[in-house]
C-alpha cells in the first residue's frame, strides 16, 4: 500500500459553501487536493508546479495510488486489472491487446437508462454504487503552494476524482468537474487546463488522461490510468506543420499511422495552449467531426484523434491510441496488426477532411500569436 504524506492547513478546512449540493455529497468528506494559485502560465516548465513530499514523489501522484489501492483492498472493482493478460501484437506499430473478459465499457448509464438525474444536474449520481467509489477531489485555492488535506467537504468548484468500477488498467479513474453548483456538458479552456493540471502535478510518465467528445453524453468526464508502457501512436513520428524552434507551441501531424492524429506540444504559455485547443475542439463539434484527447508526457503532450461524424462507428481514446480490449479468448488470441490498423482507419476521417482540419488548427493557433 502506497503511504500518503498528508499536509494540514486549518484555514483550508473552512466550510464551503454547499447550496444546491446533490445528495450523493452531502455530507460527505474525502481528502482534498489544492492546487496554488501560480497559473502554468507563470511558469517556464510544468515541473515546477508539483508538490513533492519529503520523499521527492509527487503528493498527488501518491495520494491518487493510495486511494485506488485502499479500494482494491475493499474489493469494490468488478475484478483485479492487474491479472488481466496483456501482448504486444507482433508487427511494427507496437500495439498493445489486452484480454478483459469483465470489461463493461459503460460505467456511467447513458441518458434514459433508468437513472435518476438530480433536478439542477445533469450527472446520474444512482450510478455510483457506493460512497467509496469517490476517491477525493482537487481544487484551486488562494495559497501559494498546492496541499492536501486529509478529510475536507467538497468545495463548489472541483474536480472530483470516481474509481471506474470497470477499470481498463491500473488506477483507472474518472475526473468530473463540478463547478457552480453544476455539471458541465462543454469542454472549456477552465476545464481543460484544470484536468491536463492534474497530470502535470502527477508527475508520472506513465500517467495518461483521456477525453472523449460525445455530443449525447450526460455529463462531460475525463478518464485517466497508468500505462508502463507507451501507447503506439506516442512511438510514431511527426511531422511539424506549425511553429518552429522559438514558438511556444507546436502543431504537428503523426506520420505513417491509420488515423488521421495531430500532436499539440507545449511547455510555456500553457493556458493559452489550452484556449487554442478548445477553440479547435469547439470547430470540429460545429463540423460534426467526432474526436478524442489523449493527454500524456506530464501534460506537455496532446494527441487529437480525428474520426469520423458522429453517426459513424466511434473507438475510444485509448483505441486510438493503440490498445485494445477484447473480452473472449478467441479475439484476443486471434487479433492481429492488420485488423487492428484496419479497425483504425475505419473510422478515420478522410485526406480532404485532415487537410480541411490541419488548415483550420493553424488559422486558430496564429491568431493567438503563436
């Protein structure tokens, strides 16, 4: 088990206020991480914005381990990820294949699926089996540097960090925002730099967050897990087509790979990277374009898959990025690069609508003088 160093701040545990709260939290305490109020932006490297404990680890980092592991302990998962078998498909992408037969893609209920929704909410909280599937949640604050505290209620505006009862790998959690009393449908620059936040102070490589654009979803929700070892599309090489050695961010297409991927890269100026990102993301929504995010490298890189409309056939972030579930044996055994890659650029969009997109990514990064 995973030991937490829990930092104490009596003037952070003041009450928040808590109007219009949904039942699921009232009165519910969990340990509380809160970020200082440097912004990214303030700062030439990510690295310099995470809490170490006095053992030069992450606080966050651990606190999120340690919370998962007590869950494993309590038995609330449907079953152990660990023991699931994993390969690396033989060919020269790398893929990843692993065999999850308890695997339910599903945690939360989709609209209409006999679920409760909380006048006020739009986030089916009768999904949520158990007050333990709510690990803790993180937040912003006025002080200077980020701190735990160990028992605190749920702030207004928070981040809320669930177990996903179905877990694709180790430490699998979902990350939904809850903010003015309220659950967002839209993505928005606050909400993205609040998430990617969160793998910066992580600090952890094999950390990687996910988001995936569903225009019928409930509720909007990032989902994040440890991979030990990298995805395919992170091996795969790019090819520039915005910014150059002295800009603060780059826009790059992934060569050789059978979705249509762009890589966002970042280390200065990062919440106006995030505002380019919406205003893209914004775009392609208004385009019926479908897409997913998969946020890796500490929160410096942001691959942007590209499928698509959304009447089409729809693959996660993490297939996207090269691993795949499969829950019987004989599609395990029998998958394969080529009906892998096939699966991949199925649902692609096509040359005319990359294209039509990369000129559309460009136009929004310069106009924010990049």
């Amino acid at each position: 088990m995973v030991g937490i160093k829990q930092l104490q701040d009596e003037n952070l545990l003041a009450k928040s206020k808590q109007s219009k709260l949904p039942q699921f939290l009232e009165g519910i305490k969990v340990p509380l991480y809160r970020f200082g109020n440097q912004s990214l932006i303030d700062h030439e490297s990510f690295g310099e914005l995470s809490c170490i404990s006095e053992d030069g680890d992450s606080i966050l980092d651990t606190l999120l381990l340690a919370q998962w592991e007590d869950r494993v302990m309590k038995g609330i998962f449907r079953y152990d990820v660990t023991a699931s078998e994993i390969k690396a498909v033989e060919g020269r992408k790398k893929l990843l294949a692993q065999l999850n037969e308890g695997w339910n893609l599903g945690h939360f209920p989709k609209p209409g699926e006999n679920q409760t929704i909380y006048q006020e909410d739009v986030f089916p909280f009768n999904s949520v089996k158990q007050h333990d599937e709510l690990l803790f949640c993180v937040a912003s604050s006025e002080q200077t540097k980020p701190v735990l505290i160990s028992s605190a209620v749920v702030p207004d505006n928070a981040f809320l960090i669930f177990i996903n009862a179905s877990p694709v790998e180790y430490g699998h959690v979902l990350l939904v925002p809850y903010l003015n009393n309220s659950f967002y449908q839209l993505l928005d620059a606050n909400i993205l730099e609040m998430a990617v936040r969160v793998a910066v102070e992580i600090n952890n490589c094999c950390f990687r967050l996910f988001y995936d654009f569903s225009p019928d979803a409930s509720h909007l929700h990032f989902q994040a897990c440890y991979f030990p070892n990298p995805l395919a599309v992170e091996l795969m090489p790019v090819d520039t087509i915005f910014g150059d050695l002295q800009s603060w961010m780059h826009i790059s297409v992934v060569t050789d790979y059978p979705i249509k991927t762009l890589l966002l890269e970042s280390s200065h100026k990062f919440k106006i990277m995030m505002e380019v990102l919406v205003n893209i993301c914004s775009c392609l929504q208004d385009l019926s374009i479908s897409y997913s995010l998969l946020i890796s490298d500490c929160g410096k890189k942001i691959f942007l898959f590209l499928q698509k409309s959304k009447d089409s056939s729809f693959l996660s972030a993490w297939e996207c990025g090269g691993y795949f579930l499969y829950k019987s044996r004989s599609e395990f055994d029998e998958c394969t690069e080529k009906t892998m890659l096939k699966q991949l650029s199925s649902v692609s969009i096509d040359d005319d609508g990359f294209k039509a997109v990369k000129l559309l990514c460009c136009s929004i990064a310069s106009k924010f003088g990049f």
